[in-house]
C-alpha cells in the first residue's frame, strides 16, 4: 500500500471525521459535499440494493463491518424491494413493506423495524446511506415500484413521504435517492415522495437515479428538493461527467455504470470508470459487483459466486486503493485539464481515455493512464521549478518512482511500467531545487 512519507497532503485534519461525519451538506459554490467537520467528503461507494430487502440482520453486519474495513463509506440500498430479493417485496423475516401489496398508505412496522436496524447500524459504523425510499424500475416495470406508485396516486406517496423522512431523517446520514433505473412520464409521483419527505426534513439532501445515459439534472433541473447532481452511464464516463462538471450548479457523482462481473466488466473496467469520474471534477463514484448488489437474490446477469466470496474480489481491493489514496491528498482541488494544455498527446479516446487533472496552485497533479501507453506532459503547466513524479499500481497501491525524477520544467514524454495490467496513475508534485 502507499506510504505516508510520499503523500501530497491531508484531505482533512478533524480528528475522527471520516468515522462520523454527519451529515453531510452542499456549500454554495462548492463542487464537493462536505461533512460535518467541513471537510471534504470523497464518496467511494458500494451497491448493495438488495441489503435490507435480502439479508438477516447478522448477515448484514457481515457486509458492512467488511465493507467498512475496505475503506468504502457510502452505500446505495432499496428501502423496499420489489423483485431483487428472495422473498420479495418481503425481508428475510417474511415480513412485507405494506399491509396491504404496493399500498404506500399502510407501511407494515415489522418490516421497517428491520430496516431501522440496518440503516443504523450503517451510521453507527460511518456510512453514507444512499437511499431509494421508492424504486420505480426499469422501463417503469415489475422491477420496481411505478405501476404502484400510478394506482395509489400523489396524496398516499407524499405521505409515504413524510413517514420515511420522519423515520429516517433524524439519523443524519441519509441520501434519499428518487427515482429508479427511468425517467417517468408523470414526474407527480416521484415528485410527491421528494415533497413529502422535504416537509419533514427541509434540509435533507436529495438526488434522482435516473434512466441510463441521463443524468440527474438532465432530467429533474429546477425541482427545489434536488440539491446533488449525478451521472449514470454505460458509455465513457468521462464524458458524462465533464457535462455536469462544466454546468457548475452542484456536486455530483458516479451513480452507476458496470458492474463487476456485468456486461463483460472486470477490475480493470471498473477502475476506469472510478478514476475518470474522480478526475473529471466528481465528488467520489459508487463501485458495483454481481452478485453483491442483490446478494441471494435474483440478479439480471448468472453469477459464479456467493456474495460472500465476491466480498476480496479485485475491484473492491481496486475501491479500497483509491479511497486510501485520495484520502490522503487534495482532491477537491484538483481541475480537470479539459483544454488539454497540461496533457498535451496520449490522450486516448472512448473508455481509454486518459485523464489529467491539477490543483488549482500547480503544485501537483494526476494522470490515469487506462491502457499503458506514453503520454506526453508540458511540466511548464505546472508551479515548479522542479517536477518529482511517482508512478502508482491502481490495483496494489504501490509506487515506484519516475526514472529520471525530478524533472525540469518543459515538455516530456512519460512511458507507464510494465505489469500485469495495463492501467497505472502517475503523480507529479511540484518541489524547489535542492541546494548544493
């Protein structure tokens, strides 16, 4: 793993703050959350939708102490399930959301008793929850919620609404996430939960999962309860991330792209994507795998392993590298090099594309270089008057040095190591000339 004597700085100096940092808020002008020390808080997150849908409390607990040991601080789950558990919509004490099926207006307490425990327990251990108080599903069909949010009508959701914020809003570490996997034709329904819930709680933060390749504010821009932006896609993410990055109007995320073991992705697909979202001027990214977003439940692609042995696997090692290392620098000073002055060739194209991005003093940067060719680096970009560079395995966390560091301020060709990947960062800092 990184070692400290090498690292840029620190992401925050309040003692204990990345233990419990509720809650979180949004700052005017700031394109990043910030906690309750007024840190910087770098989401690196876990899909686990399925979780108080599916599992027993103690098989709870095992998922979020690993995940919370791992480095990872926030997690997106489903308040209710409608298909993605064993028992769905029950948890896995047979207990059912509603007293009566897909009626929002009579909440069954057994059922949220449970989902009490888990979500404090979450908060009790640090995490972030990002939570889907009403999924809509895919297309707006049986994978979730819509059909009956359609038959029960505005007035019993935004009830609904006011019993979930009620319940949950006192917890102060929730990120209530609308929406689905689609874009409603009748934005009343989603709207009428969001509404409900802000009546309760006027300063919770509230984003929207939306349909692929749209992202939050594409399709909800001007609704007064949306306060975090976010993008969800299949194709680059850096380039539906530099979209929201160049509107400015507020701090946004990776909501959801691959999977582990989905769609062909494997460690490498998924590093790509984290580290093209962080560098493109997003406020962390959430890590998915198959089988753990739906556990014992069915899933949408076949899995070769239980959940628990998908727990060690190389993209959540590659999760818990990247949080360290951002953990330990100034992230939310770095700017995206979208003119491409400082990384002037080698950029790549599509899911290759390399990505560069700077503190806004010049005193260091990033580079992800997703598919181990050279790049070439004008160092003049930066403050100087001397350049040291180290590269870093994103999949290990170990580093080595430049050949050649430090360098001299002007162009320079840099050429990734050998391994047994092909994706590496390299970090450059600035560093005055040692005397002679």
């Amino acid at each position: 793993m990184l070692a400290a004597t090498t690292l840029v700085g620190h992401a925050c100096e309040a003692p204990m703050a990345a233990q419990q940092p509720f809650p979180l808020r949004v700052e005017p002008g700031k394109r990043y959350l910030e906690d309750a020390a007024g840190c910087a808080f770098l989401i690196n997150g876990d899909a686990a939708w399925s979780l108080i849908a599916d599992l027993t409390r103690e098989d709870a607990d095992v998922y979020l102490r690993d995940r919370r040991a791992r480095g990872f601080n926030t997690v997106l789950i489903n308040l209710i399930e409608h298909r993605f558990a064993r028992n769905a919509p029950a948890n896995a004490y047979g207990d059912r959301p509603f007293l009566r099926d897909g009626d929002f207006s009579a909440p069954n307490e057994a059922y949220f008793r449970h989902a009490d425990w888990v979500l404090r327990r979450a908060r009790d251990l640090g995490f972030v929850v990002l939570l889907v108080p009403s999924y809509l599903g895919y297309g707006g069909g049986d994978q979730g919620w819509y059909q009956e949010m359609a038959a029960g009508g505005e007035k019993s959701l935004r009830a609904y609404g006011r019993f979930v914020g009620q319940r949950y809003g006192g917890l102060g570490n929730i990120i209530w996430v609308e929406g689905g996997d689609y874009n409603p034709p009748d934005k009343s329904l989603v709207r009428a939960v969001a509404e409900g819930i802000r009546e309760i709680d006027p300063n919770a933060l509230q984003t929207v999962h939306n349909a692929p390749e749209t992202a939050a504010l594409d399709y909800w821009r001007g609704e007064p309860w949306l306060s975090v932006d976010n993008v969800y896609t299949y194709e680059p993410v850096h380039a539906a991330a530099l979209v929201q990055h160049a509107s400015g109007e507020m701090p946004y995320f990776l909501m959801e792209s691959a999977y582990e073991n989905e769609f062909g992705a494997d460690a490498h697909r998924v590093r790509v994507q984290a580290y093209q979202a962080v560098l493109s001027g997003a406020s962390g990214q959430i890590f998915g795998n198959n089988p753990i977003w739906h556990f014992g439940g069915p899933g949408l692609w076949p899995a070769d392993t239980t959940w628990q042995q998908a727990l060690d696997s190389p993209g959540a090692r590659s999760m818990q590298v990247l949080h360290q290392y951002f953990s330990s620098i100034r992230w939310w000073e770095l700017e995206p090099d979208t003119g491409n002055d400082f990384l002037i060739a080698g950029q790549g194209s599509y899911h290759a594309r390399t990505m560069s991005a700077r503190s806004k003093d010049g005193s260091f940067a990033l580079v992800y270089l997703p598919n181990g060719r050279g790049i070439t680096l004008d160092l003049e970009k930066l403050a100087g008057p001397q350049v040291s560079a180290r590269w870093i395995d994103p999949s290990t966390g170990g580093s080595e040095a430049a050949p050649g560091s430090p360098f001299s301020m002007n162009v320079r060709y840099f050429v990734p190591p050998k391994g047994d990947h092909t994706d590496w960062m390299l970090e450059l800092r600035t560093q005055p000339v040692q005397s002679q």
